[in-house]
C-alpha cells in the first residue's frame, strides 16, 4: 500500500469524509451516466438501448 492509498484509508475512517467522498462519487457516477445517454440519444439509437442507460441510472440513484 503506497501512501496515498494508506491517506485514503485514514480518511475513510472519519464519517463525515467518507458521507462526502460518497456523495461526490454517486454525483459524479450519475453525471457520467446522463452524458452516456445523451450520446445515445444524439446518435439516434435503439429505445431499448435507452431504456438501458435509464436502468443504470436509477439503479445508481437507488444505491446512491
């Protein structure tokens, strides 16, 4: 374990560091996600790979 990776892990332990990085982190997942199905939109494709791309995003938000 390098030093970041042992930095993380202490920073981890403090409740409110690790209620932020997950919050940032399923922010972050969501967005990505949102751009991924406006690609598929712009690019005309199938419903049922759109209904794809809603699937991931409300299982993320249902994780989040």
């Amino acid at each position: 374990m390098n030093s970041a990776e042992k930095y993380f892990e202490e920073q981890m332990q403090d409740t409110e560091f690790r209620k932020a990085f997950n919050e940032e982190k399923s922010r972050l997942d969501i967005v990505f996600l949102l751009d991924e199905l406006t690609e598929k939109i712009k690019m005309e494709k199938p419903t049922n790979e759109l209904l794809k791309g809603v699937r991931k995003i409300k299982r993320t938000l249902k994780t989040a």
